[in-house]
C-alpha cells in the first residue's frame, strides 16, 4: 500500500484548539481513519513544521480526501507528499537506465 508524509503547520486557531483539548488530535485521528487511510505513526516537530503524518492509503485520491479534510478542520496547514521505499526507487532508476540506452 503507498506510503504518504504530511508535515503540518498548526494555524493560529489550531494551537489555541489543541492547548486547550489536546485529545482533539486523537479525534482527528480517527476520523481519518474513517475516510481511508491509517496513520502509521505520528510526531510533534520542533522547527518550521508543527507535526510530522505517516500514513497508508490505497490511492492519491484518498490521500487528497485526507488531505483536504485536515486542512478544512482550521487547525493546520497540510503539506503531503508519497513517499516510495529506497528500494522500488532503486529498481525504478535501474529501469530508468536501461530504457535510456
């Protein structure tokens, strides 16, 4: 199943959600989960991004879903990208080589 990174920034309203129920970001957790993509792991980042998402999902159409629904809660910001293992990115180079020669 494909591998999604969602670094999120916490809007203004965000951190003022969280300081004030921080079990909210469980409840968004699981309201995910209920569109299709399950959180592998999850961590608060200190730096330019608030927190770092691992998700799986059967499609970018989901993930999009996903993505969206975050970002319309207010609370953050949503930047998602896939992310392919090193190792079916390796394979793919080596396809990339052999069709170019």
């Amino acid at each position: 199943m494909p591998i999604y990174i969602m670094l999120a920034k916490f809007t203004n309203d965000g951190r003022k959600s969280i300081v004030n129920n921080p079990g909210k970001i469980m409840e968004i957790n699981q309201e995910l989960d209920d569109v299709g993509a399950k959180i592998i792991t999850q961590y608060a980042l200190l730096g330019n991004y608030d927190l770092v998402n691992i998700f799986e999902a059967h499609s970018n159409e989901v993930i999009a879903r996903v993505s969206a629904k975050f970002g319309s809660l207010g609370i953050v910001e949503p930047t998602t990208m896939v992310a392919i293992s090193m190792h079916d990115y390796v394979r793919e180079l080596g396809v990339a080589k052999i069709i170019t020669e």
